[in-house]
C-alpha cells in the first residue's frame, strides 16, 4: 500500500496517564489544578486533543474520583484556551492476580467496576472524546491484566454512544482494530471512527515499523487514526504516523524525557511535535479543525 502523508495533523496531548511516573519526574501533574494548567499549557503550544486521567493529589496514584475529574473538565473549560477535551475511560478494569499458584484471591490494587460506574464521569463531565481500550491485555507487570471483555466494550461503547461523546479507540494490538470494527460493524460504535494505534506498550504491538504499517492498513479508509509511541520512539512516531496519513499523540503519559538526561514538560513535547510536523511540509490544525473534522460539539463551561 502507498503511502499517503497527512498534510493537516492534530496533535493529542497524553497529560499524566495512570502509570506509575509520578515520582520519576516533577513534572508528572497531580492535582486537579495542575492537569488543567498543564493541559491548557500544551494547548497553547499546540495541542488541539487534551487527553486527561485525574491522579490522587497527595499520592499521585491513579483515581477514578468524579470530583477529581470534575473538577479537571471546569479549570480547562472555564479559561480562555480553546482545546478539544479528551477523558479516559479505561480505569476500572484491572486485575492483579496472586502468584502463579494461587492467583485468588486478587492482590491489592486490583479495581474492577461495572460498565456504568467505568463511564461516570463520562456522563457528568460529556468530554468531546473519551477513550475505550478496545480488548484485555497483558500489561507489561507480571501479574497484571487489562481487562476489557466484547461484553463490557458493547455496554461502554453503547452508552458513549448515547451520551453523544466519541469514542477515541485504543487498538494496542491488531486483534483491539479487529473488535473495533466488529463495534461499528453492530452499530455500537458510529462510522467514521477514531482510533488510537498505541505502539510499544508491553505486551501489545511492538513499535516496530512492519507492525505499525500492519495496524494502519486495517485501519478503514473513512476512519481517522493517530498513533505513538513510548519513550525514545515518541518523537519517531510523531514522523512515521504522518507519514502513514495519520495524526499524533505526545505527552508525559507515554514519553518523560526531552532528551538524554532532560526531564520534559507537555508542552514542550507538543512543540517538539509541531515542529516535526512543520518540517515534513505538513501543517498543524487546532481544536476548531478537528471539531469539524470529527463532528464534535463543543462543551460550554457549567
């Protein structure tokens, strides 16, 4: 298949994620106010897609906290920066098994929620975009599983669908793309999707290239998809994902550093990008673009 590069590129801002970072760089948000003032700072560096998970303020462990979440959605909404808001919906679906010999009982850390309670926040906040993590996984600890049955994808995605918030598909392996298209193919998910094409996360798709075309050539032509990568390979993707035709996603979530030795802040990872992007001939679009683009409605603040 040719390759057909995407000359008008949004790029997705990761803010802090869930995983474990929060004590590898001070830069990693915590509180509410500051995943808002780091969303609204790689906004104005670029960023037309904000991608936020809410963290407790004192630990920096991942929350699945409504108020938290409410509270992140007002600060971006309330201040003059115009971006497009993007929740995660994937807590709630983990699994941390005993040792090999006894996996039950469950150790501590494992949360695992009904489809209604995994979209709440969804509900009370209505994002623009929220995530759905298109299969289980096994991910990267050794006892750990994502856990995402066609059960819970249909109920979740059934009720974002009602809720008129897109879902952002998250494919970490070619089999995730294949479900996807099983969830537009029942009329659980609408058409044209969005999917995330999530590169190098252990033990999903490794983020080498053969693969990463794999994953775009299943990806329906009237689709839209972005794609990274972690670590060292993020600013990689960024090239290869316009390249392929696609738009991309930067951020604290999947990358810290600037460079060796140099911890980075989002926004100067989305400028990075933006200049990657520019570079290639291609340009960057804004939240209003990709409002179009994607047929979303904008949020007024409450």
């Amino acid at each position: 298949m040719p390759l057909s590069m995407n000359r008008e590129v949004f790029i997705t801002c990761a803010i802090t994620g869930s995983g474990g970072t929060q004590d590898r760089s001070p830069h990693v948000p915590r509180s509410p106010e500051q995943i808002a003032n780091s969303a609204i700072a790689a906004a104005k560096a670029g960023a037309a897609v904000v991608h936020c998970h809410v963290r407790d303020p004192q630990t920096g462990k991942p929350s699945r906290d409504l108020a938290l979440y409410r509270e992140v959605t007002d600060r971006i909404r309330d201040s003059a920066t115009d971006v497009v808001l993007n929740l995660t919906a994937g807590m709630g679906g983990d699994i941390i098994f005993g040792d090999v010999e006894n996996p039950f009982p469950t150790r501590e850390g494992t949360d695992m929620v009904g489809a209604t309670e995994r979209v709440a926040h969804v509900a009370e906040c209505l994002p623009e975009i929220c995530t759905l993590d298109c299969g289980t996984m096994n991910f990267a600890e050794a006892d750990y599983v994502m856990t995402n049955t066609p059960g819970m994808l249909t109920a979740m995605g059934t009720m974002m669908t009602k809720l008129g918030v897109k879902p952002e598909i998250e494919a970490f392996d070619t089999g995730h793309l294949w479900y996807a298209k099983q969830l537009v193919a029942d009329g659980v998910l609408d058409s044209p999707a969005l999917v995330q094409l999530c590169m190098g996360v252990p033990w999903g798709a490794p983020d080498d290239l053969n693969t990463f075309m794999a994953m775009v050539n299943n990806v329906p032509d009237d689709w839209t998809f972005s794609a990274f990568g972690l670590g060292r390979n993020q600013m990689a993707y960024v090239a290869a994902s316009v390249l392929a035709g696609g738009h991309v996603r930067v951020g604290l979530e999947d990358n810290l550093w600037l460079d060796k030795g140099v911890l980075a802040e989002n926004w100067q990872l989305v400028e990075r990008a933006g200049t990657i992007i520019e570079n290639m001939g291609a340009r960057v679009i804004g939240p209003a673009q990709v409002r179009e683009k994607l047929g979303l409605v904008k949020r007024a603040a409450k």
